[in-house]
C-alpha cells in the first residue's frame, strides 16, 4: 500500500516537521516581547491612536500615490490615485466595507475579502499582541537569510474568529529584530493572491523604526513602494470611514 | 500597508499596440541586454511555465543569432517582435525606449510590409504626418480627429460615419466612401485580409488637435478625390498609462430611432466607462433599449469590462476567470443600484479585443446582451508593461482568460449571436447595417 514514492514524501514530511519544529512557547513569547520593543523602544505605538502613511509606487511606468488613514481600533480608509487614469477609495468602518470609484461605481467588500480586511486591520493596530491575532506561532530553528540579514522565520496562523487558515510568515533579523520580509495570501475582489513584502530602509520616525522603502512582489511582478510620509494621532472625523452616497 | 496596492496590480492589463526608436551607438551589447531580458521576462510572466516548451525554445534559438547583427533600433524591435509573433500569442511585443516620429514608422512600414506579423504590430496608431502648429492654443496636445470612423464592408474599407461640423462633413465625406490611403500608405485589402483594418485606419485618422491627415477616397461614382484635412474633432486628452504607448478615447452617443439608445466607445480605460455611464444617466436612461458599440475598441484595463457590467446590469455577473500561473481569478461584475437594466445590444467586430472581447463575453454568458456584427479578434491575454534596463519597452503576457463555459477568448474570439456584416450599399444609403440591425432588434 505504501509505494517508494509516497514512503518518500513521508519521510521528507518527517524531517521537514523536525527542522520547523522549532522554539518552545515560552521561547516564543520571550522572542515576540523582544520584537515588539525592537521597532518601538519609547513605547510610542501605545500611544498611537491614528496615523497616516503616504507612499508612492511607480509600476510600469506608473505612479500610483496612495494614502492610508488609520483609526485604531478598527477603521480604515484608504485613497489610491493613479494620475490622469483613475482614482478608488476603500473604507472600512469596523463592520463594513466598501470600494468606491468614479468608473466602478460602489462595491460592498463581503465574504472572505471582508475578512481579510478584518484581518490587515487587527494586525496592525501598533500596539498589538501577535498572541491576540494568531493562535499558533511556530519560529523556525533554523535562520533564513533575507538580502544581508539572518532571520527568524515565523509562521503564524490566525486565530478562528478571522476565518482565514492561511498562515502569515514574517522574517524578523536576527540582530535589530525588525520585520525584513512577509509572505501573505490576500483574499482580493478576484480570490486569493500570494504576496511578498520584503522590508528595507528602516529610519525612525515619531520615536520608531518605520520601514521607508518595501518591495512588492505579486504574480511575479514588483511593486517598489516607499513612504512619503507617516504622521500619528492626527484629528480624523468618523464620517470619512463610512460608505459614500451611491451616484 | 501592502494591502492597499495588491488590487491595482491586477488593474494593469490591455490591449493597445505600437512602435518607435531611435538609433543607439555600440549596438550590439544593447541588442543582446534587450533580446536576454525580453525572453527572460516573457518567460518568468508567462501563464503557462515555456521555459522547456520545445517549441518556444526552438523559435528563440533559430530567432537569435539574426536579432543580434540588428543594427539599428528599428532592426532589433522588428526581429524580436517577428520572433514573439511566432510563440501565437497576443499581448506580447517589444517597444522602443522612445516613440520615434510617426512618419517614420509609416515610411518603415511602406518599406518592409513583408511580414504580417510586423505590420500588425507597427501600423496600429500613432500615425500622422507633418504636425501643423495648433492654432488654438487650449488644444494643443489633445487627441484629435477629423470626424469619421471606418469599416470594413465588401471588403472594401469605408467611411462608417461623419460627424456633423466636422472636418470630414465639411470636405464633403460621406458615409460609403472608401479609403484608399491614409498619408500615403495604400490599404491593399486583399492581403493580410484577416487584419482589422478599420481599427488601424481609425488609429491612424487620430492625432495631436491641429495636425493635418492626408486620404484618398473614392466617392459613390468611384472618382478619387484627395483630401488633406486638419484633425479638429477633439476627442479629449490623451490616455497615457505608464509604459503604455499613449491612446485616445471617444464615447459618442446618439438617440435612433425608436428611442433606442446608442453609445460607442473606445478603448475601456476609466475615463470612458466614466462618460459612459454619465451620458447613460443624464441622457438614455429612459430609453427602450440600449446598443453599445465595441467596434474597433482595443481593450483596456480589465476590471472595466466588470465595472461596465456593473453599470449594466444590477446583478453580480460571473464574466470567467483569469488564469495566472500562480492562481486563477475571478471575475465578476461590480453590480450598481443605478444601472441600466432595459434591453442591451453590444456591438463588435474584428478590430474588438482584449477587455472588451472579455465584457461582450461576460454579457453573452450571462444574456444579458445579445451580441451583434463579426466575431470578435480573439486577441485576448492579460498583459503588463515592463522598461527594460535598455529602456525598451515589453508588454508581455500573464495571464489567460477563460469563460464560464470553459472556453479561452484567445484566438476565438467572441461569436455574435447575430453575426451581422457591414454592406456597401447600405452604407451610401446612410445606414450603418450592423447597427441598424441592432437597433430593429431593440425596438421589437
């Protein structure tokens, strides 16, 4: 019944599980508390009740500038414009959420797109616990290298309530503990797409280290995104984050 | 925060065409540097893993050793792309770094129209000849017109229609005349009779406001007449998206007969669904039927073909999937409470490609439109432009899409329901056939 090629796959199983298997649980928080001070050493995330982030990619020739405005805990609302060709808005207001744009008209965000945004919008809450998001965190023992760092590899699978059994798997460098890179599945309009962000350039800003520069990378193709502008706890109205008139 | 850009990712797929270049010294390092990164690029993007297809490889071998004595710009752009022409594929080409003047590209073409496969892809637009100086000054840069289209009827290719006031009106055009040539270059229809001539003829009739179009046409009694005409029918800004060679849009709408509706369009970038869906408010909504128009439209960004679904049709389409070699991707429409739900008939043609071949599908699939004219072009791969680090320009495939009965658009095309051809005839009697069949439809 057990053919070579399937006693094969088993044991690659086995020893794969053995080399992940990786740091006990405590060794884990002990790792995450040091990770959470690691970008954030005056505590200023706990602080942090609204922030905007500027950033400017140029794909193809394109420029496309978004700006993403955060109300902690749970709203979101984010302008993309690609000048001269077309502008959309996505706004979540901690129930629901919705796409709009001049040439799409409104689109209510569902299902396990809406999840996802769930999902993004917990995890980044800055003063977040990675314990309250994912109810498995396994780091590998073995270090990865990303670019020129040597990285913690952490696969972090999210809580039920998020509805999402994709894992996250963030690489933390070794020495300075800041995220260098991000595997992700996004659950898009169009299903699910694999993404990798790879983190670089990190400067402080407000008291912390903020990544300035990040790579995309989607189907194959790379985005290279970089920060304009990163502001917190700036006066944000509530009406912004709510679903715009239909025209 | 990489949340928020993942969507416009999938945003930056079309059709569209065209050339350029511009001499380069040492040129034997630059075509090489050119020729590795474009296979390699269009091998790394394909939907379809190529990099043992024997096929390709074989092309790209044989291909090679003549691509690399190109000598000059024009020579490296036009090996490679006579090389990609022969992997079958649509949405591939290569670019030069800089568009090189029209004339240039027609004289070219004059020269080397030996291979069908250049010529499809050289010819389309960006066209024109000698650039007068705009007079007016507000539109100067904008994208211009004499005010006709064209068609293909009996094989011949004619004025489809000119709009009133215009430049054409005003020279005398009239629906039916045929096209002999356009700044010199002879439509010899009995070769490449596959090729959507109209759709390059109409490429060719649109420049920068103020630039001047020579033609030659034969009037109903068969008498050549040329005419040299300032383009003044100003069809709005230029479409400049990224690395993507400049296009221009037109949406043009018209109450027929019957209070039947009728807006054509091209191409399906935002700033057109936009107009479109305002003219279907403001001025069509209470109409009894509507037609759209996809003739000779090129394609655009794909989530239009959903976001024009969305404005015509209140309920969630399913319009297929896109194949990636990652994941396939759905594609449904983003229905509107306001849309317009009366009757719909879409119009299309040979000169019909890419996202719109993907709305016309989607509309077919679903009934929601019945689909009238000529089988569509079939040339219907999602694609994505690159710059080289020569600065050549590659737009190069990805993806593959598929309907929801499982048939690829790609070199099918999209059947009409009631296929339906342009006639000559038809036309001198000031009746545009496909539509008017449309129209009788609608208004039954």
């Amino acid at each position: 019944m057990f053919g070579k090629s399937n006693l094969m796959v088993f044991v690659c199983l086995l020893f794969v599980g053995n080399i992940v298997s990786g740091m006990d649980d405590n060794a884990v928080n002990v790792l995450l508390a040091k990770i959470k001070k690691a970008d954030d050493p005056e505590g200023v995330k706990a602080t942090i009740k609204t922030q905007i982030q500027k950033v400017e990619t140029i794909f193809s020739g394109q420029k496309i500038s978004t700006i993403t405005i955060d109300k902690f805990p749970n709203k979101t609302r984010i302008d993309v414009n690609m000048p001269g060709v077309m502008t959309s808005t996505t706004c979540y207001n901690g129930k629901t959420a919705w796409e709009i744009s001049p040439a799409t008209g409104v689109r209510e965000i569902k299902g396990k797109e809406l999840d996802s945004i769930k999902l993004d919008m917990v995890r980044r809450i800055p003063s977040v616990n990675q314990r309250d998001v994912f109810e498995k965190i396994v780091v590998a023992d073995k270090l990865e290298t990303i670019g020129e760092f040597k990285c913690y590899k952490m696969t972090c699978t999210p809580k039920k309530e998020f509805n999402s059994t994709t894992p996250i798997v963030l690489y933390y460098d070794k020495e300075k503990l800041l995220l260098r890179k991000m595997n992700i599945v996004v659950d898009s309009k169009m299903g699910p797409m694999k993404m990798e962000l790879t983190l670089e350039d990190y400067k402080k800003v407000n008291k912390m280290w903020v990544s300035m520069l990040s790579t995309i990378d989607q189907m194959g193709m790379k985005l290279k995104v970089k920060v304009l502008e990163y502001k917190i706890n700036v006066k944000v109205d509530d009406s912004i984050f709510e679903k715009p008139k239909s025209k | 925060m990489f949340f928020k850009i993942k969507v416009f990712i999938v945003l930056l797929f079309f059709s569209c065409v065209v050339l350029s270049a511009e001499a380069q010294e040492d040129f034997s390092a630059i075509a090489e540097k050119t020729l590795n990164e474009t296979w390699a690029r269009i091998i790394k993007h394909n939907f379809e893993d190529k990099s043992a297809n024997e096929k390709w490889q074989n092309i790209y071998k044989e291909a090679r050793p003549g691509i690399l004595k190109s000598r000059n710009s024009n020579e490296l752009v036009r090996s490679i792309n006579i090389m990609i022409a022969k992997f079958g594929q649509s949405h591939i080409q290569l670019m030069p770094p800089v568009s090189r003047k029209v004339k240039k590209a027609i004289s070219l073409q004059l020269k080397t129209r030996s291979d069908k496969a250049s010529l499809s892809v050289d010819v389309q637009k960006n066209v024109s000849g000698k650039a007068e100086k705009a007079k007016s000054e507000p539109m100067r840069g904008k994208a211009a017109g004499i005010g006709l289209r064209t068609c293909m009827a009996d094989d011949k290719l004619c004025v489809l229609n000119v709009v009133p006031d215009s430049p054409a009106a005003s020279a005398g055009v009239k629906m039916g005349d045929i096209i002999h040539s356009i700044h010199g270059f002879k439509f010899d229809l009995s070769k490449y009779t596959d090729l959507p001539w109209d759709m390059m003829a109409d490429g060719m009739l649109t420049g920068n406001y103020g630039t001047r179009v020579s033609l030659e046409l034969a009037d109903p009694k068969g008498e050549l007449q040329k005419r040299s005409l300032d383009r003044k029918a100003v069809q709005g800004s230029w479409i400049r998206f990224g690395a993507m060679p400049k296009i221009s849009g037109i949406v043009e709408y018209e109450i027929l007969k019957g209070n039947i509706g009728y807006i054509y369009m091209t191409p399906c970038f935002p700033q057109q669904i936009i107009q479109m869906h305002k003219i279907i408010t403001d001025k069509l909504k209470n109409c009894k039927g509507l037609i759209i128009d996809l003739r000779n439209n090129p394609g655009g960004m794909i989530t239009m073909a959903q976001g024009m679904a969305g404005w015509l049709s209140d309920k969630e389409l399913d319009m297929g999937k896109m194949k990636t070699r990652n994941c396939p991707l759905q594609l449904k429409s983003y229905p509107q409470e306001s849309a317009y739900i009366g009757p719909l008939a879409v119009i299309v043609n040979g000169g019909t490609f890419s996202t719109a071949e993907v709305f016309a599908a989607g509309m077919q699939d679903n009934k929601r439109a019945k689909i009238f004219g000529e089988t569509t072009g079939g040339k219907c791969l999602p694609s994505v432009f690159f710059v080289l680090s020569t600065g050549y320009r590659l737009q190069t495939v990805f993806g593959d899409f598929i309907r929801i009965n499982g048939e690829r658009i790609e070199e099918k095309g999209v059947k009409p329901d009631v296929p339906v051809m342009s006639k000559h005839k038809d036309l001198l009697s000031g009746i545009d056939t496909v539509r008017e069949t449309a129209r009788k439809w609608l208004d039954k």
